[in-house]
C-alpha cells in the first residue's frame, strides 16, 4: 500500500474511526473479558447500575419526579449561562438589560421564560418529589442519609429560585426580597420583646449577611447574583452528584423487598423461572436463543436501553412542558425597582407565601420558628421510624392509605378553619390590643398549627401503635397546611394583606 | 415487539420531541422572523423606492437592511427604538405616507435633532420596546408611557420657559400655567416652595407613576392623565374627603391644566440640554423682581379670601372665611398686625402661615401683600380700648352675645377662633375693641356699641377674651 492509498483509505475510515473511539466499546462484546469491561466502560452504565427491577420503571411508583428535577435543572443551567451572556448584575443596568433580553436579544424572551418556567418546575417538583419519597417509605434503612442530603438538595432549590427573583431588579423582585429579608431579621421579634436588641440582635445580623447592607441594593444584588450563579449551582451539583451515587450505592429505587417482583411476561404467559441463582452475566448477555435470553429470574430489565428509554421520556416530557408553557406564557417583568413605591400587597415568591401568611401574624414564628421546626422534623424522620416493613408501598398499605386521607381532611379543615378564624376575628392583637409581643410569639396561628398537627399524630402514634402511621399523619398535615397557606398568601391575600375571595375585588389601590 | 418494558416510554419521548421541536421552531419563527418591524421596514423600502427619483436613490432604497435601529442619548440614558419602525421620521419627503413611515409633524425635528434627543424624552413610552403596545405601554408595567398627542406639549417644559416659546408652540401648556395661577391652586399647593399646605406640593406631579396616585374611584383608563382630568371635574369623587373645590372647567381647559400637571417635573437635564429662556426662568426664580401685590393675592389668597371685600361662607370648611379687604377690618388694623397674620396664618384654622419658612412668601411679598390689602383703606387712629374690666360679668355677656358664633371657649363656630393663639397675639386691645364697638360692615358681625352696649361692658368682654392669651409674647397687646 502506497502512502497515499493508505492516506485515503484513512480517510475513507474516519467516520467509522470517530464512531468507534467514541465508544469505549465500539463493538458488540463477544469474550466475557470484553462484556464486563462494556459496563465498565460506559458512561451511561457507569451511573446506573446495570440491571433495573421492574418495578423501579413502573410510572405511578415515581411519577418520574427525581428526574423532571435534574432535567429541570439542565435546562435551568443552559438557559441560565445564556442569560448570564446578556445579563448585568448593577442597579442601574439589570433591568434594562433584563428588558434588552426580553426585547432585542435573539429569542431572549423564549429562554428568559423558559428559564422562569423551569425554576417553577423544579421547586413544585422538589416538593412533590419529597413527598413521593415520604410516602413510599424509601426513606428508611439504607437510605436514611440520601434523605438527609434530598433536604439539603430542597434547600439549595429554593434558594437558587429566591436568589434569582431579585435580578430582573423590577418591583416584583425587589419587594419580594424585601419581605425575605424581613423574615431574614424576624428573630428581632423576639429579641425586641425580651429587649435584648441592642446586645444581641441575630435578626439583624442574618438580614445584613443575606443583603450586605441594611436595605436590598447594589451590594444585595451581586451578592444574590453571586449565590445564584456560582455557589448555590456549584453546591447542588456536587450534592445532586451525592445522591445520585447514594441512590445506585443503597441499593437503587426502594421497593418492596419482601416479595419478589413480578415474572417478565411475554405475550400473556408467565415466563417459568429457569433459574434460582444469577447465572447470567455481566450485562446478562447470554449465549442462546431462548426467549428469556436478556432477562433476569428476578424480574430485572437491561438498564440498556430499558431505563436509558424512561429516563428520556421523563427528560424529554420536561423539555416539552417547559417549553409550551415558555410559548405562551411571559415571565413576569414589572416596572424598575424602586424603593420609594412599596408594592401593596408585597409578596414572596409563591413557595414562601404560606411562611409569609404566617409571618404576618408573628415574624418569628413565621420566618424562623416554623421553617427550623419542619426541617429538623424532616431530617428526623428517618432515625424515628426505624420500622423496616412498607418499604417501595404507597402509604406503606391500606391502614397507611386511610391514615393518609384522614390526615389529609384533618389538616386541610383545622388549617381553613383556623385561617377562618382570624380572617373574620382577628387574632390575639385585635381582641386585647396592649397584650404584649412574647404573648403573640407564643400563641399564634403558627404555633397553633403545630400544636393542632402533634396532637392528631400522637393520637394516631396511640391507635395504630405504629411509628410509621404517626410520620405519615404529621407529614400529611404539615403538606396540606402548606398548600392551604400557600393559596391563601398567592390567591386570597390583598392590599395591606386584608383577605378578598379574587384579585378581581383588590381595591386599585 | 409485544411485551417490551420501553414501549410507553418510547411513545413519551416521540411524542414529547415532536413537540419540542415543534414550539422550538414556532418561537425562533415568532421572535427572530415574523416581528412587526421587519414588516414596517419592508414596506418602507417600498415607499422608498416609489419616492426615487434617480439610481442612487433606488439603490439605497434596494439596499436598506432591514434590522434593529435605536438611539442611544447617554446623556439622557435612554436608548430609543422607536426609529425601527417609524423609518421616515426625520425624512422630509414622507408627508403624504401612512403611520409608522409619516415625517415628524411641524419640522421640530429640525431643532431637535434625533440623534441629540431620541424620542422619549418628549414622548414617554418604553423606548427599548419594538412593538407598538409594549411602547406605548399604557398597561405594560412601565411608569411613563406613551403620551398621547393632545398632551405631549407637557414636556416642553423640561427645557423651555413655555412663556418664551414662539406664539402657537405650547399654547395648551401656556394656558393651563395661567389658569394655575388665575384659579389660585397656589393657595392650597406649593409650587417650587411657595404655596398653601392644605394640597399635596405639586412640584413632580409629572414624574409621579400611576401608584403615586389614589386610583381607588378612578374609572376607566389607569392613565395620570385620566386621573387629572377626572380630578378636575369632581375631585372628591376621586380622593375621598378632598377639600379641593371644584373649579368650573371647559373641556379645553381641563386639558390645559392637565397639560400643565403633566409638564410639573423635577429633572435634572444637562445644561446643554437646556433653552436659555428656562435658564432664565431658573435664575429669576433665584432672583424675583419686585414683587406684585394684586397678583400675589389673586395667585394665593384669593381661592378662599374670593375679593376679600365680603366675609365668604365656605361650605367644605363649614366656617365663614373672613373679607380680609373689608374696609372696615383693614381700617382697624395697623400694617404690622396684617403682617404677623399673613406669616403666622391661624393655626387651628385652615388659613396656614405664609411665611418664608411656611407658604415660602418672602418679606417683601408679605410686605407687597400687605400693601395691596392696605388699597381698601388707610389704618386709622383706633379709639382707646376701655379698662379690662370684670372677666365673669364678661363671660356671661360673651354666652348671651358672642359665643353663637364664636364659640364659648372662643374656638370658633362659624366665625373666627377668638382663642386663637396668632389672634391673641396680633390683636390689640384696641382693635378687639373697636371691632366689638363698630362692627364689621358686610359681615355678620354687627356694631355692638350703636346696640347698646357699654364701654365698660366691652371692658368686661375684654377681660373673658383675654383669658385666653397664651402666656408668652404679650408685648403686642399690652400697646394700648
């Protein structure tokens, strides 16, 4: 062969050359060294493990939740480096550039929407997810810790989501991190009330490391910018990475490990099990012809191209929604901040808006207590609840499915009743109006809610002696108390946070 | 394959592709091909090449790229697209051509060159927007929208003293400034210091946005425009509880004095921006002539005081507002006695103080007032006031004469507040008096000395009146 047959026969090759040093196996694996080595070397592989139980791919098990949120949070990277491009993080430049991106960057506005849409996705889908979690019990042993850093995973959510509410710096933004800063500094309601403001004032120390300054502005701004676009992204990466190695190391998807899972099924006919014992390979590449060649005695699936096909139906679901809700819907862009109109009512972003309704009965309780209370009980569930049985079953059984609804209606009246309650009477400051603060801080709707919700756990703890039923009851309550606050603070909350049924009846001003 | 574990997946993810790829091309579509501008342009290269008259002018006009155009004014810091559509706007050809490709009317272009000015210092509306409703952005989120036509006069002001503008440029402008002044706004609203306190100042009230404004009764469009015509027509049905009376308006001049709220703005524009007369105006502002006593009244005092030469029952204040022209009033008090009340106003009362650190009057506009005051008739020699007598004989003639009007505590029913701190102080025995004795012509206030009563009872009236005396700064009505 001449050099310049061989020349062009190389580059006759060169597809076929890219194609195969792309794939670490470039081949169909044909020795037993090469099909241990095909997992191995792949990537996709390398993260899942190799088998997938056939109930782990069962849609009403997951809803597909975990990973909504990671496609959530790749499409939030992508769009987020595009605007990053354009955006300025200076007061006197944010909103116009934020107006730039909406008005004359190449479809700015789409990925500026889809990026608002996404961050929606991602924290409605970070609640949901918690919830799917809870109620399978897959929480428990191994997985106790995953859950421990889900929380954290929750946190980093919602603050990547409230870091960027202030960048567009427009009314919205602004107001809305006033109020959080506001909670931020509600231990002072406290501190106030004990008097020990001027030696010790934690409130307002958490409100000046949140802005950088006593009021939000240019230092707030790139101090949120900062958080938004480089810690918090950073910190949930390496931390999704954590859970995601925890999930596959614990064992994968729980599930119910008491029974065997249902038979690979062809056609009709329960296939027999041939086989007690994993005599199959890695990759379960058996030699043969037989129709249960590439199945498992267990009822597993080839993760290739099985769980590779859900996990991109679930990404691709994501991208579709994101994207017609993008289509159709603008992210919102009010008028350029301006701290000398306060915006009335001045609201949180959505998912704080029950903290808010109850903030504005006691800021401490609201802003602080409430928000420690839940996290720690969160955190605590899994080292409580040591019962290993109802694992990978929604509600754990039937009894957990009856104590779910009754939990359900429980919470959802004491919450509406209650909120009825100080909506028509007031609370506490309007019947005895010199009452002091420490009296407030002890005895409001907040405090009552969590006193409401202990009582019904303890009593379901004592009728069905089971831990378990007890978590399940407390969590159903704390979920629909938050749904119930958070519709009263989105929806029924007016000017000066007086109550009306629709916005439709808000006084114009 | 029947039994394949993937198949509802596979269907998902078709599906979902589809429709991803499906808005992913409809929204490129959308934002980069089918926006508006891109159609204004095209139809203006055709007007464009319709109005060539030779080979250069057709090439240019095959040629105009069709892209964003804006203008950038940093001094302003504004950047304008408005020019993306309205292509013509400074081409003198484009007279007979429809909006958006029509020429600036009345050539002021000419004078006010784009490039200098952009478009929305004098217009308003969101100059960044490439579509008409976002630019104009009545109901888009943005504090200064678009102005409509009859009322973009308003901005002239920003550089101009509209009085020194050539006749015909700003004449809505001109006329509701006169109405201002000829209605006596001033007397309840200050205006760059001076002025009533009994109104918000007015000094930004056309940089306020629609928030600053109470829109709880306002109808119709959110506009500030709307707000002050709808003000003007009734303003206690707009601000609940206002005190403003209502000014008998034309259409016309309800405009004018919209156009003049409008034009209100505290801004601070480069000097360069600046007309030399709105430099004047700036330093006359620092520098007034000699003041004009009848002009002053009219501008601040007339809204309540009217002519001054009768007393003036005032429905929203439910109280008789004082003649202070009347003849015999002005007879009775001396300048300096004017004067103090004119500085001090009668706190208690809705008549504030107009000094220079109240109403913002100088000394030689108070001292201008008073003279004017002064025109109905020269002080006289006051009769001397009779010997303070015996307050509880006084108190029981004050019940049976004075307190229907006054007051028994002197704090004023329908007629002024004997109790008044200002009053005690101005006020010399004397004039009380003399006031007491003669009566206050066209008032109701009769002559109580032609109905029979004594000096020695006024000496007693007296003494009850001045037990309200506030107990420093007496060294005024000790004078006899």
């Amino acid at each position: 062969m001449t050099p310049i047959q061989e020349f062009l026969e190389n580059l006759k090759q060169t597809p076929r050359h890219i194609r195969e040093s792309a794939m670490r196996n470039g081949k169909a694996p044909e020795t037993d060294r090469e099909r241990s080595q095909s997992t191995l070397h792949n990537l996709f592989l390398h993260m899942q493990s190799v088998r997938t139980d056939r109930r782990s791919l069962r849609f009403a098990y997951t809803f597909g939740l975990g990973l909504i949120l990671t496609a959530s949070f790749v499409v939030l990277t992508i769009t987020g480096i595009l605007l990053m491009v354009y955006y300025k993080p200076g007061v006197e430049l944010a909103y116009n550039s934020v107006k730039d991106i909406h008005f004359v960057v190449p479809a700015g506005r789409f990925i500026r929407n889809i990026h608002r849409w996404s961050a929606h996705l991602m924290v409605l889908a970070v609640f949901l997810h918690m919830a799917r979690v809870f109620y399978t019990g897959s929480y428990k042993r191994p997985r106790e810790f995953n859950w421990l850093i889900g929380l954290a995973l929750l946190v980093f959510t919602l603050g990547l989501s409230f870091t960027g509410y202030l960048l567009p710096w427009d009314q919205l933004a602004y107001w809305a991190v006033t109020i959080g800063a506001n909670i931020a500094s509600s231990p002072r309601e406290v501190t106030d009330a004990i008097g020990i403001t001027a030696w010790f004032d934690p409130g307002g120390f958490q409100k000046q490391l949140l802005l950088g300054a006593n009021y939000v502005g240019q230092e707030s701004l790139i101090r949120f910018y900062v958080l938004h676009v480089a810690v918090l992204p950073l910190l949930i990466s390496a931390f999704m990475g954590l859970h995601f190695w925890r999930v596959r190391k614990d064992g994968g998807l729980s599930r119910d490990e008491s029974k065997p899972a249902p038979p690979a099924r062809i056609g009709d006919r329960d296939l027999e099990v041939f086989a007690p014992t994993k005599t199959y390979g890695l990759m379960a590449v058996v030699r043969g012809r037989t129709p249960v060649v590439g199945r498992s005695p267990e009822g597993s699936v080839s993760s290739w191209p099985n769980l590779m096909w859900a996990e991109l139906a679930a990404f691709m679901f994501t991208i579709a929604v994101t994207l017609v809700l993008s289509y159709f819907f603008d992210a919102p862009l009010k008028e350029m901040a301006n701290p000398a109109i306060p915006e009335n009512p001045a609201k949180a972003p959505w998912y704080f808006l029950g903290l808010q309704e109850l903030v504005s009965y006691s800021a401490f309780m609201g802003g602080v207590g409430i928000p420690s209370i839940v996290l720690i009980g969160l955190g605590l569930i899994p080292y409580l609840d040591r019962d290993p049985r109802g694992v990978g079953i929604w509600f754990g059984g039937p009894a957990g499915r009856r104590t779910f609804w009754q939990s359900l209606a429980y919470g959802l009246t004491s919450v509406i009743a209650l909120l009825a309650v100080t909506v028509n009477f007031g609370w506490l400051r309007t019947w005895f109006p010199t009452i002091p603060q420490i009296a407030i801080i002890i005895l409001n709707p907040a405090t009552v809610i969590v006193a409401m919700f202990s009582a019904w756990s303890l009593w379901v703890l004592r009728r069905t002696g089971s831990i378990r039923m007890s978590a399940v009851a407390l969590f159903t309550c704390f979920l629909a108390g938050f749904v119930v606050l958070t519709a009263m603070g989105s929806i029924f909350r007016g000017p000066n946070w007086h109550f009306y049924w629709w916005p439709s009846q808000w006084p114009t001003h | 394959m029947s039994g394949d574990p993937s198949r509802p997946f596979k269907w998902v993810t078709v599906i979902c592709s589809v429709v991803t790829a499906g808005f992913l091309v409809a929204a490129a579509v959308r934002e980069n091909v089918s926006a508006d501008w891109r159609g204004h342009q095209a139809v203006f290269r055709g007007i464009l090449l319709s109005k060539a008259k030779d080979d250069t002018a057709r090439a240019t006009a095959r040629n105009l790229p069709i892209e964003i155009r804006q203008v950038v004014v940093p001094a302003l810091h504004t950047v304008d697209r408005c020019v993306t559509c309205h292509l013509g706007i400074d081409d003198p050809r484009m007279t007979d051509v429809p909006n958006p490709h029509r020429v600036h009317p009345k050539k002021l272009l000419a004078i006010h060159r784009v490039e200098k000015f952009g478009c929305t210092v004098c217009h308003q509306g969101q100059g960044a927007a490439l579509n008409f409703e976002e630019a104009k952005a009545e109901d888009y989120f943005w504090d200064y929208p678009l102005l409509p036509a009859k009322f973009t006069e308003a901005t002239c002001a920003s550089c101009h003293d509209p009085r020194a503008l050539p006749k015909g440029s700003a004449e809505k402008l001109v006329l509701g400034m006169q109405l201002f002044e000829q209605k006596g706004c001033n007397g309840c609203h200050k205006l760059n210091g001076k002025g009533g306190q009994l109104g918000p100042a007015l000094d930004n009230e056309g940089l306020k946005t629609k928030h600053q404004f109470v829109r709880a009764n306002l109808k119709g469009s959110q506009t500030n425009w709307n707000w002050f015509a709808e003000h003007f027509r009734d303003p206690a049905g707009i601000v609940a509880g206002s005190l403003m009376p209502m000014p008998a308006l034309s259409q016309p001049q309800v405009e004018a004095l919209t156009v003049f709220m409008l034009s209100l703005r505290q801004r601070d524009l480069p000097a360069e921006y600046l007309a030399p007369d709105k430099i004047d105006e700036q330093y006359a502002r620092l520098h007034p002539p000699a003041p004009d006593g009848a002009a002053l009244y009219h501008r601040y005092c007339a809204a309540c005081h009217d002519t001054g030469l009768h007393s003036r029952w005032d429905k929203k204040f439910a109280r008789f507002v004082p003649g202070i022209r009347n003849a015999a009033f002005i007879r009775a008090e001396d300048d300096e006695c004017l004067a103090e009340n004119i500085r001090e106003g009668r706190p208690g009362t809705r008549m504030p103080g107009w000094g220079p650190k109240a109403g913002g009057l100088s000394d030689a506009e108070v001292t201008a007032l008073v003279a004017y005051l002064r025109t109905s008739a020269p002080a006289m020699v006051l009769p001397p006031a009779p010997p303070r007598g015996e307050a509880t004989r006084g108190a029981a003639l004050f019940a049976q004469e004075c307190a229907g009007c006054h007051g028994m505590d002197g704090k004023g029913v329908i007629a002024p507040a004997l109790a008044n701190p200002v009053f005690q102080q101005a006020a010399t025995d004397a004039f009380i008096s003399q006031t007491i004795r003669a009566g206050r012509e066209n008032t109701p206030m009769p002559a109580f000395g032609r109905a029979g009563v004594s000096e020695s009872q006024i000496g007693d009236l007296l003494a009850y009146i001045r037990r309200w005396q506030p107990p420093t700064k007496q060294a005024r009505s000790q004078r006899p």
